[in-house]
C-alpha cells in the first residue's frame, strides 16, 4: 500500500489541478467580449500508479497518484474556420464590384433633371426651336449654348470616371501593401508560436491573433490556410505560399497609372495586374483585391470603369459624327455651305476633346440651300436625331439600362455573399466564443472539486496527528 504521504501528494495535485483549470475559466470569462478570442479548456489527466513492493503480497496494488493538466485545448473548428475564410473572400469580392458599379451609376444619375439624357433633349430640343425659327438669333444662340453644355457635361462625366479609375488603382497599391504587412504579421507570429511549443507552452493567444490575421487576408485576397504539424501556418494565395513557416513572400501591382494607357485596346501591355515580388503573375479568385484589380482592367477583360468611360466617349464621338454628317449639308443664314459642327482636341479621348467648331450663330447652318437661308430642314434633321434608332441617345440610354440591371444583380449578390458570410461567421463564433454560462458552471465544478481535495488534505493532517501525537509507547 502506499504511504500516507502519498495520499497527501495525490490531494495536492488536485489542487494545483483544479486552479489551473479555474484559471483557465477566469480567462475564458475575461474574454467573453474580446474580439478573435477563442475559447480554451483544461484537459486533466488522471496520474498513473506506481506498484510498490509489498511485505505481504509482492505488490501493492494502488488507485493513481492523483490527477494534472495535460494540455491547454483550444477550441476551434478547422472546417468552420476554413468555411469563414471562403465566405469572407466572395462577400469581400462581391461588395468591392458592388461599390465600384453603384459609383458609377452615381456619375450618370438617370433618370433625372442633372443626366447627359437630359442635357442631350435639350440639346436635340435647341435644334428643333431653331427649325422653327431660322432667322431667330436667340435660337441660334441656345443652340451653340447646349453644344457647349453637351461638351462641358462629356468632359465631366470623363472626369468623373477617370477619378474613380485612379482611386482604385490607388486602392490597389493600399490593399498590396496592407497584404504583405499581414503576411510579415503572420511568419513572425509562426515564428513565436512554434518556439512556444517546441518549449512545451501553450500559444493559444497567439493562434488567435493569428488567425483573425488570416481571415483578414482572406478578405483581401482569398487566402487559405493549413496548420502544420509544428504549429505554424502555411497560406496560400492563388495556390501559391504567401507565407511558409516564419517566411513571407510579398506581392505587388504592375500596370500603368495612367487610365488610358491601362485600358487602351486591344489589352494593353502595360494592364494593370498582380505579381510575386519575382515577376510571377499572380491570379485572384476573391477578395476585395482581386475585385479591384477587375475594375481597373479594359472593356474586353471585364473592366466596368473602361466600359463606362467607353460609353462616353462613344457618345461624344457618335453626337459629333451624326452632327456633322447632317449640319455640312446645309447652309448658314448668310449663304455660306455649313462646316462641322463639331471638332475634337488632337491627343485627347472623345469625351474630354469635343468642342463646338463655331463661334458665330449665324454660322449655324440650319437650312438646306435649295430652299433659301430661312429654310429650317437641316436642323429639324439634326433634331430628329434625339429620336433616332439608331442615334446617340439609344445607345447611350442603352449603356444606362445596362449598368443599372448590372448594378442591381451585384448588389443583390454582394447582399446574399454578406448573409452566407454572416451565417458562416455565427456557426464559427457559436463553436469557439465563450458561453458565460457553462463557464460559470466549470467554475463551480472546479470550485467543489478543490474543495474536495482540500478536504482530503484536511482528512489526511488529522490521521496524521493521532499517529504522531495520540499514538502512545506500547505497554505504557
């Protein structure tokens, strides 16, 4: 049998088990609200016996030498983690495309007072009036009043899609180089966590804060993530390793900063794109950087900016065309054949170039010179154009419908991203954030075990006092 010492030692480890466990506990519930925190328990583990010899039978049998914590178990789910990432990449990916369209939707408010559709009626309506009235010198001069409006309201709506190109592609070195500040993040916290472990300590706290880096980089470029079997983390971008062990590659943007050149077509050269630091290209499937690097590509790869700032300028090109077919087969009101219209700036895109190439009213030819100068056939044709199915409006509200059918379908699909990331995320946190209840119901469990053991102790110093100081000499 063994000693009384013995039962001693074995209260004591029960103790010092059950402290540790409510510690353990006390740091679950001083988490429950901190953001990323996973939380932890307490695997105790009963000691072995240990056979002695015995005077009377060889061996004593014995029931263990008391009970220790064996490790610190964290309690995270790998498939609900994994699951969290997946989503967080697509929803992130879908609300970045998703802003981008409602961007530009903003810039071309249509239907309303302030859109190019209604600057064009005015425009098609001057003409009209001056059909009407030939010989009006104030209908001559609304007309070129409206052309100078048109192009004012080309040029700015240019504007305003060149500015949200360059906000992206600004938003796109922001994103890279909060990517690899991330990745860094992550190789020193597996550099921690494996000496840590090869120590014999636990890392749970720093697992957490590295995992909510992971998920962050999952946002930003689809990461995933597989844990080794010495604690650290590999993540993958693109089915390559942005971060192996304590190593941490880095990426970068490549491409042109400036929009014309970027998106010119056929795909320019000088695209911008995503490499390894090495110049290897690198491929996104989600997160909002990949969503960014799109928008920034030329109408054929998908580019929504360029395809609006196509639709522009494709609308300032095809004014000034079917203008000009029409106006240079009239005559002014002093006789003279009419000219163009319009003219476009050498070196510059349609919508930001085109002007109005006349400056004197009378120089509007708004009559067909078989029919006298106060005939107003060739303007009544010019504002039949407004009308026209094959004319710029239709192709310009043709752009519109389609941006607002496209907008509408990615923000449902952002919406529907969010709602599966949010379900994700509330299965995640439901397995690994802490229940103030059931640690309150460890805490008591701990709280009577350590009792008991005590109690033990308590039980043990007594027996110990009768036999040292009740236990008289024999025969006394």
């Amino acid at each position: 049998m063994t000693g009384t010492f013995s039962t001693l030692s074995t209260a004591l480890s029960s103790l010092n088990a059950q402290r540790q466990a409510l510690d353990v506990a006390g740091q679950n519930i001083a988490n429950a609200n901190t953001v990323g925190y996973t939380r932890q328990r307490a695997n105790l583990q009963s000691i072995s016996a240990m056979n002695v010899a015995s005077i009377h039978s060889g061996v004593a049998l014995t029931s263990g030498t008391g009970t220790s914590v064996v490790s610190l178990a964290r309690l995270s789910d790998q498939f609900l983690d994994a699951r969290l990432r997946t989503q967080t990449a697509q929803q992130a990916s879908s609300e970045t495309l998703a802003t981008t369209l409602e961007s530009l939707e903003a810039v071309v408010p249509e239907p309303s007072d302030t859109g190019l559709s209604s600057t064009l009626g005015e425009f098609w309506s001057g003409w009209q009036d001056l059909a009407n009235s030939p010989d009006s010198a104030s209908a001559r001069t609304v007309v070129l009043g409206n052309a100078q409006t048109l192009g004012i309201q080309l040029a700015d709506t240019y504007r305003s899609f060149q500015s949200q190109w360059d906000q992206a592609r600004a938003q796109a070195d922001s994103l890279v180089s909060t990517v690899n500040s991330t990745a860094a993040s992550i190789a020193d916290l597996n550099q921690q966590i494996r000496g840590v472990l090869v120590s014999g300590g636990s890392a749970n706290e720093l697992m957490d804060q590295r995992d909510q880096l992971v998920t962050q980089l999952s946002g930003l470029v689809g990461a995933t993530a597989t844990t080794q079997a010495d604690g650290t983390m590999t993540v993958l971008v693109g089915g390559n390793p942005l971060v192996s062990s304590d190593h941490a590659n880095t990426i970068e943007v490549a491409g042109s900063y400036v929009m014309s050149m970027a998106t010119a077509e056929p795909p320019s050269t000088d695209a911008v794109s995503l490499q390894w630091s090495n110049g290897t290209a690198l491929t996104l499937t989600g997160g909002s950087l990949a969503a960014t690097v799109t928008a920034l590509q030329p109408t054929s790869l998908g580019g929504p900016i360029s395809h609006a700032v196509d639709a522009v300028n494709d609308l300032a090109t095809r004014v000034a065309t079917h203008v000009n077919a029409i106006h240079t087969t009239g005559t002014d009101l002093n006789g003279n054949a009419g000219g163009d219209f319009f003219t476009f700036a050498a070196g510059l895109p349609p919508a930001l170039g085109l002007t109005v190439a006349i400056s004197d009213p009378d120089a509007v030819a708004a009559a067909n010179g078989a029919n006298g100068a106060l005939d107003g056939s060739i303007a009544d044709q010019i504002s039949q154009l407004g009308t026209a199915t094959d004319g710029p409006d239709k192709t310009w509200q043709a752009f519109v419908v389609d941006l607002g059918v496209t907008t509408a379908a990615s923000r449902r699909r952002a919406d529907v991203a969010e709602t599966t990331r949010a379900s994700a995320e509330t299965q995640q946190l439901s397995n690994a954030s802490v229940d103030i209840d059931e640690e309150m119901t460890n805490m008591l469990a701990y709280q009577h075990a350590y009792e008991g053991a005590a109690r033990v102790m308590t039980a043990i110093d007594e027996m110990l006092d009768t036999l040292i100081n009740r236990t008289g000499t024999v025969g006394r």
